[in-house]
C-alpha cells in the first residue's frame, strides 16, 4: 500500500482488517522491528483525541519515531498555486510539504471541511495538496469528505463482534446541536458496502449523502423500521449536503434509546466518540451492556498498526 486516504488505497481491504485483528493479539513489544527506525510526522490542523493517541501508540508499537505537530497553530500555510502572498499565509504548501518530507518517512494529516465551500471541501483540497508536494506516502487522519482510519477500526469491531450469520448493519443520523462534517458517515459507507453485511443508512429528509457514498445503500426515513432485526447500529450526526453546512433539523426523536434498541436483534451501539449524551444516544444505552463504543476506540489502534505496517512493508 502506497498510501492511506481512502478505501480505493487499499488492495484488500477484507485482508486489512484480517491484519488489524491479528496484530490485536500479537504479544506486546513483538512488533517493534517493523519500523526499522523510520518517522512519521502527525500533522494536526483539527482536534483530536482517539485518532492522535491511537495513531502514536501504533507508532510507537511498530517501532516508529513520532513527530506530533499542531499544524494549525504554526505558521499559516497558503494552498492555491500562483498566490501572492503578501496577507497572513507565512508559507506555501510546496515548501511545507518537502520539508516535511525529509524529516519523516510518512507523512498523516487531519483536517476538516469548512462546511461553506461544497466544492472546495469535496475535492479534498487540503489533503490532495499535501500529496501532490509530499515525497513520502500520506495517511489520512480524517479530511474533509472521509475518515477512512475510523471505518477501518468500525469494520474490524464488526468484525469481532459479528454474529453467526450476515448481521445487519444500519448507519442512523442522530440529532446534535453544532453542523458536523459527513466525513465519518461518507466513509463508513464506502468501507461497509465491501463488507459482508446487509447495509441500510436511515435519516430524516434533507439529511441525504452524496450519491457517490450511498449509491447501492438502502436508504429510509423511517429509523424505527430500519431498526427491526439490526445487529448493529451505528448512530452519527452530519449536517447537510444538499443545503451544506446547515442543521435543518435536531429532532429529539432521532436519539438513539432503550426501546429503539429494543427493537433490534439484541443489536450492538456504535459511535466514533466524542458523543453528546442524551442528545445523540441515552445514557442507558451508550452505558449498557450491548455498547462497543469504547473496543470501538481501542480498536483503532490495531486500524493504524495494520495500515502503518502495510505502507513500511511497502
């Protein structure tokens, strides 16, 4: 594997997730030759939790040296090409990019849209800027239309926890007060329509992904409904795409609780964290037995090992 952006990088994607839950049970310490002393450089222009930590622990399991930088409090960097730079952008991403480029030996960005350009967000700009001046391969840590090392860890606690035969899997929007990128729930799709499960995304009208994320998805407004005989359920908010950027709804009744998830197959909870309680899902069920949001994060690490390993191997 030559990069990490999305799941078109990634030759077999099934067989990644094979490896993350391989190295799951790898002894601790074992794996620490892989890096053969290379770097990876963490560039974060966002906030983050699960995905830096995660990713560093990866890192460091595999043997890697880590630089951490918080790219949004440096200097600001200028991305169109042919800019005069005479207002506040200090440096041009051709630079930023081949610097960086020998310090480390891979290269991860995190980045959010901004949720006022449709277009501009949707070409990735930032994140495709990065690789076209990168000379070192490039890992996603969430950009503005995909998190592809989110849906990684989703599969592989699927994965884990699947039953016997092929679960149901639904992806419900839930309410939130702030507009939230559809990155998590575009790229949870993308990795679940190559998995072995059946696969329905449910939300209120005006809520509808980019067709080139839910094409082939079943799709219904009707969340109870969707909700009968599901294994799994995957609740996540995201502003609209067709008005981009707007909250056309929070409708309490979307919250994630008890009796919905009684209607399920004994189904399992799924967030990405951070989650609003009792706004995105009740507390008796982010609290229940039935809940993997927290294997959910842990999981991410072995997601990030898998795709490190698989790029230093390359």
């Amino acid at each position: 594997m030559k990069q990490f952006t999305s799941v078109h990088d990634v030759p077999d994607p099934e067989a990644l997730v094979k490896e993350a839950l391989a190295l799951k049970q790898a002894p601790r310490g074992s794996l620490r030759q892989s890096g053969n002393d290379a770097t990876i450089a963490l560039l974060f222009f966002n906030p983050s939790l699960r995905t830096r930590l995660s990713t560093q622990k990866a890192a460091i399991e595999l043997g890697l040296s880590v630089m951490d930088y918080n790219a949004g409090q440096g200097w600001q960097l200028e991305f169109e090409d042919g800019a005069v730079m005479n207002m506040d952008k200090a440096e041009h991403i051709r630079e930023a990019a081949a610097v960086i480029s020998q310090y480390a030996d891979i290269i991860g960005i995190r980045t959010f849209p901004g949720l006022k350009d449709r277009e501009q967000d949707y070409s990735d700009y930032i994140l495709r800027q990065f690789q076209r001046y990168a000379r070192v391969p490039v890992v996603s840590l969430e950009s503005a239309i995909r998190h592809p090392l989110q849906s990684l860890a989703d599969w592989v606690t699927i994965e884990e926890y699947r039953p016997a035969h092929r679960p149901k899997v639904v992806l419900s929007w839930a309410p939130h007060p702030r507009a939230l990128p559809q990155a998590v729930a575009n790229s949870f799709l993308e990795w679940m329509k190559l998995a072995d499960v059946e696969l329905v995304l449910t939300h209120p009208p005006g809520y509808e992904l980019a067709e080139e994320f839910t094409r082939g998805v079943s799709v219904t407004h009707d969340q109870n409904e969707t909700f009968e005989g599901a294994d799994f359920i995957y609740a996540k908010n995201w502003s609209s795409y067709q008005d981009y950027g707007r909250i056309l709804s929070q409708d309490a009744a979307w919250m994630i609780t008890p009796e919905k998830m009684a209607l399920t197959n004994n189904g399992k909870f799924m967030h990405c964290l951070p989650v609003r309680r009792n706004v995105v899902v009740a507390d008796a069920v982010l609290d229940g037995p039935n809940s993997l949001v927290i294997e959910q994060a842990n999981n991410r690490t072995y997601a990030a090992m898998a795709v490190l390993k698989s790029i230093l191997e390359s």
